[in-house]
C-alpha cells in the first residue's frame, strides 16, 4: 500500500537519485526569462541564473528547476532554439558543479534531449506529456527522473477537479509506461493555476488526499499563484508567506516535492511541517504498539 512518508527512491539521469518521503524536498524555479509572471527579468542571462541557482543551493534547496520559456498565461511564444540557448549554458555550468540536482522545465522532445545530454536530471514537463509525447521517451532512453503535471489549458475539463485530475494524467501515465519510463522514475504535479479558478485551486488542496490513488510521490507548485494573492490579497512579488502556509498544508497532506521562488522562507515552513509528520508517525506507532501490548 502506498504511503506518502514512506521512503521513496525516485530514480534520476546520470546515477543520481533522491530520496523521498520521510522528509519534503525543495525544488527552486530559476526563470532564465525575460517575461516569467513573478521574477521575469531577474535571472534572463547565464551568469545571473547561475549565480542565482547557486544561492538557492545554499538556502537548502535540492533541487534547482531551469526554464527557458515562460508559462504564464498570455506570455510569448520561444522557438525551441531560444529556449535551449537560454537553458543549456545554465544547465552545463551547474553539471560541472557536480551537486545540486538539475531539472529542465520544458515540454520540447528536443530541449529535453539536449539538457539531459548537458547534465540535467529531472525532465518537468508541464504538458503532461501531452503536447509532444516522444519527451516520454527521453526520460526512458536517458534514465531521467519525469515530472508529469497536470493542465486545463487548450481542452475541456471535467466539471469535478479530482475527476480530471486523473482522466488527464492517466493518459499520460500511458504515454510514460508505453514509452518505456520506469515507475520509479515518475512523479505527478497537480499543476495548481493551469487553468484553474480560485475555487477549483482551493478545492484541490482541501482534496490533496485523494491524489494520493496514484500512488505516486507528488510535486506541488502553488508559489506566488494567483490563488495564493486572491486569498491574502497580495501581489505576485508579495507572496511567499502565503506561499509558504501552502507548503507546509500540503506536507502535512502528503506532497512529496516543492517548487518555490523563494528558498529559505518555504524550507522553513517544510521543516516545522516535516516536524509534525515525524510527531504523527510516533504518536501512530506508539498507539499501535500499546494495542499490540494490551492483547
């Protein structure tokens, strides 16, 4: 039977892997963008992604998540070699670092080939695998761990949030086991904001529990989403706290990975968040062992 804290050992390229389960796992976003909807323009050259990935490293992040096309909606378009001209150099400084585990957010076969090649780990494909599927094949001919999201752009949605969460990303779990990615390979992102209100966001973390019928680890990217501002009323740069309480909400709801803008104020909250999974677990096994005792 599946468990969300129990140990998990997600397999990754070049014979890394980590581990998840007893405790969450920061993934920072480092936007190699020009127009990305928080922090666009901050990090849009080698040198600042660089030096940005590296602090987050040392803020406590495992992992560092490189993009080279901004997702929001409205944003431009990039042509494949844009994106890779933005991500590779990125990717390849921080392969020779030999540290933090890499991630490539792209939904491009060959993006993710050629960052894969660069060094980079994880392929995080915010398509589900839905808009180029042979990015499914990648991740099973180079070892790479996959990071499946979930979207309601471009289609019609179920009217139940859960329902659709699993009609869209069953079809992709298709495409991964039909391409040849390995179980452990694969984890599954919700994709809070893709297409989604207010209401239908809230509803999927009130609901976060019911994900966990994948029996897969899960990756969760509410950081500074629209929801979060329509609930605290802050603007997008304003909103890490809020950021934050989602983190430690969905920890304790069972989300296995966290991809945050900011490092330090989220690792916080997963810690105090990693500290009452570890209360519960003991609590749990005292309770049963007692039970055991008094038979």
């Amino acid at each position: 039977m599946f468990s969300a804290f129990a140990p998990f050992q997600w397999s990754l390229a070049h014979g890394r892997s980590l581990l998840l389960g007893p405790q969450g796992l920061i993934m920072a976003i480092v936007n190699v963008t020009p127009d990305s909807f928080s922090d666009g323009g901050l990090h849009d050259t080698t040198e600042k992604a660089i030096e940005y990935a590296r602090l987050c490293q040392q803020q406590g992040a495992h992992i560092v998540d490189v993009g080279g096309e901004s997702t929001r909606p409205g944003a431009a378009a990039v042509t494949a070699l844009e994106e890779q001209e933005r991500v590779l150099p990125v990717i390849e400084a921080l392969a020779r670092d030999g540290e933090v585990v890499i991630s490539v957010d792209t939904y491009r076969e060959e993006t993710a080939r050629l960052a894969v090649a660069a060094g980079a780990h994880i392929v995080n494909d915010v398509h589900g695998l839905q808009r180029e599927p042979a990015i499914a094949q990648v991740a099973a001919q180079t070892g790479a761990g996959l990071c499946i999201m979930h979207t309601g752009r471009d289609r019609q949605k179920l009217p139940d949030v859960v329902e659709d969460q699993f009609a869209f990303l069953e079809r992709s779990l298709e495409i991964a086991r039909e391409a040849g990615v390995a179980d452990e390979a694969i984890i599954l992102d919700p994709g809070f904001g893709f297409a989604k209100d207010t209401d239908e966001n809230l509803e999927l973390m009130a609901r976060f529990g019911e994900l966990l019928r994948f029996e897969r680890p899960i990756l969760a990217g509410t950081s500074r989403k629209r929801f979060v501002g329509a609930v605290t009323g802050r603007d997008a740069p304003d909103r890490d706290a809020g950021t934050a309480a989602t983190t430690a909400l969905l920890r304790l709801a069972g989300a296995a990975v966290f991809r945050v803008h900011d490092v330090a104020i989220n690792r916080d909250a997963l810690v105090m968040a990693d500290a009452m999974v570890e209360a519960r677990l003991k609590y749990s096994a005292r309770i049963a062992a007692e039970g055991q005792n008094s038979r």
